[in-house]
C-alpha cells in the first residue's frame, strides 16, 4: 500500500484497532461522570482574549517552549495535552486545562505518573523508543514516583478534560491526584447513522461531543475555540512531523505500520519530506501525521478560524495557519 492509500486508509484502522476500548470504557466510565464540559463557566479577561495549546512535538523540545513561557507574564489560558503536562510542571507551567482522548489501557496514565509503573511498561519500548524527555525514556522508577508526587502537588490547579474513552487506571490517577475532571465524548464517527459508535456513546454517556481531528493536540485545540470561546489560540509543540535526522524506527506509529505491512515494505516512501515555506523547515512525516494535519485544516477551513502555530517547527501550515514566534504571541499576548 503506497502513502496515499494509507492516509486514506487511517480511520478504518483506527476504527478497527479502537473501537472495542471506546464504547467498553465509556460505559464503565458512566458512573464516574459527575461533570462535563457543558457545566465549564465561560472564561473572561485576559484568559478569553487568547490561549497557548501546549502539545508534545519534538520542537516543544528543541526550541525551549515551555522555558519561554514559564518566564513570560502570559496572562491567557494554557491548556496541556495529557502528554506535555508533567513537562509543564516540570518547567514551571501551571495549565489552566488538561485534556486526554487516547483509549490504551496502559501508556496513558504514565503521563500523570502511574501507579503501576513496572507492570505496565513490561515489553513496551514506546517510551524508551521515541519520547525526546530523557527522564521518560530512561524508564526510571525514581522519575515516575517524581512524577506522582508532582501531579499530586498540582493536580487541584488544573482542570483535567476528560475523554469518556479513557483507560480506567486513567480515571482512577486522576480521582486519586484530586482533579476537577469535566467529561466529553469524541465525534468518533458520523452520529446520524443509526447503530454508529457516537450513538453508541452517547446513550451510555449522555456528553457532549468534541471533534477531535483524530488526536488530542487538535482536540485542545477545537476545545478552546469552541467551548471556551476564545478570541485567539496559538499551538505549540504541534510539529506533526520528525527531524529529519530521526531514525524511522524512533516515530511514534512505526511498530503499527510493521504489523500492517511487514517491515520490508516500511520504506521511505511512507516517510516523506516536506518543507515548510514559512520556515524553511525541512522534516518528514508519516501517514498517521500526515492525516491528523489534513483533518486540523479541514476544520479550521470549516470554522472560519485562525490557528497561530508558533511551534517553530514542524508540518502545520496552509490556509487558516499563521506561522509566528512564540516571542512574538507572548509580546502580542501578554
């Protein structure tokens, strides 16, 4: 199967691969839900005049993001992707708002420090294969325990964003750390046919729906643009593509692409290049990305909305992105 055909393939795959977990953990998840994100107040002041999306990209690593902001006076909403927020706190970052939508039952959770540390990581190379933190790839009993007392500390000054499709040892963490968890549920497929898993969640659930684009990153994303009602939003960390000097077996959907295909058939040929005009960047990408990056302009194109990428890296361009420093949203925004 060549590139294109993968891309187009991706949401009967991720159908197939997830749709078991969403619907087996939206409906255990019921009897947890006490709010959602209908029951949020509005933001007002500097917070609703504009608003950083905090994703997890290697340029949230190389370009010092999260350090810029923790030494700014930004006054506006942050909002974390379940995988940048032990990295926020870390830098000294409070986010106002965390948001998670991935079902697995055991890599989530390691994001807010997991109690079962050694169990789960059993013969996954996830973390220790691709994640930039060196404290994650070492896999260090010491970082998690850091790592749990850390979110214990500030869990209760962060809303979290809650998808019904989490993990149970999610919902557990979160409960156990003391967040104030509001639930959604996500447009997984189209909700006017009958029998569809949206219909399905949504009769177990009763939540509101979120358009995801397929991935958290745009989900915080449609979240403060269409929940918080936020004037202006920019994203970083949001690369959506690997550096090119990245070795292919390090990208976070290469032991699913070998499954798929058989490893002689990963090739190049599913990692293009693609060069950002407004950097100049050059990096590649994989089908997985390369579709999340179709689905966010789809939507921005859709909403008439502007989306500020100040990731300073990465594939995110094209119409509705305007490409900035993230020194200069801080100056503009502060």
């Amino acid at each position: 199967m060549d590139f294109d055909g993968l891309v187009s393939s991706i949401p009967d795959i991720g159908y197939d691969w997830h749709k078991e977990a969403i619907v087996r953990n939206s409906s255990e998840n019921a009897q947890h839900i006490q709010k959602k994100v209908s029951d949020l107040k509005h933001v007002d002041g500097d917070k609703s005049n504009s608003a950083i999306v905090v994703s997890a990209g290697p340029s949230l690593h190389y370009n010092d993001s999260l350090k810029m902001l923790a030494s700014s006076d930004y006054k506006g909403t942050v909002i974390a992707i379940d995988g940048s927020y032990v990295k926020c706190l870390k830098a000294g970052v409070i986010p106002d708002y965390v948001i998670t939508l991935d079902p697995h039952p055991t890599r989530i959770v390691r994001w807010f420090g997991d109690p079962d540390f050694e169990k789960n990581m059993e013969g996954d190379d996830y973390f220790s294969r691709q994640d930039l933190d060196i404290d994650f790839r070492e896999n260090s009993l010491r970082q998690n325990q850091a790592n749990i007392e850390l979110v214990n500390e500030y869990a209760g000054k962060s809303k979290l964003i809650i998808a019904s499709t989490a993990p149970a040892n999610l919902v557990h963490r979160a409960e156990q750390a003391g967040f104030d968890m509001y639930w959604w549920m996500p447009l997984v497929d189209n909700p006017d046919i009958e029998g569809s898993l949206t219909r399905q969640i949504y009769k177990l659930t009763k939540l509101p729906a979120i358009n995801t684009g397929g991935n958290v990153g745009t989900a915080a994303w449609v979240f403060a643009q269409f929940w918080l009602k936020i004037k202006k939003i920019a994203v970083i960390g949001m690369d959506l593509g690997y550096r090119l000097d990245l070795p292919y077996h390090m990208t976070q959907g290469y032991p699913e692409l070998v499954q798929m295909l058989g490893e002689k058939n990963v090739t190049s040929e599913l990692f293009p290049e693609i060069e950002n005009p407004d950097t100049g960047e050059r990096c590649y990408t994989d089908p997985t990305y390369y579709w999340y990056r179709k689905n966010t302009l789809d939507l921005i194109a859709n909403s008439d909305a502007t989306l500020y990428n100040c990731s300073g890296g990465g594939i995110l361009f094209g119409d509705g992105v305007v490409t900035m420093s993230l020194q200069k949203y801080l100056t503009e925004n502060g």
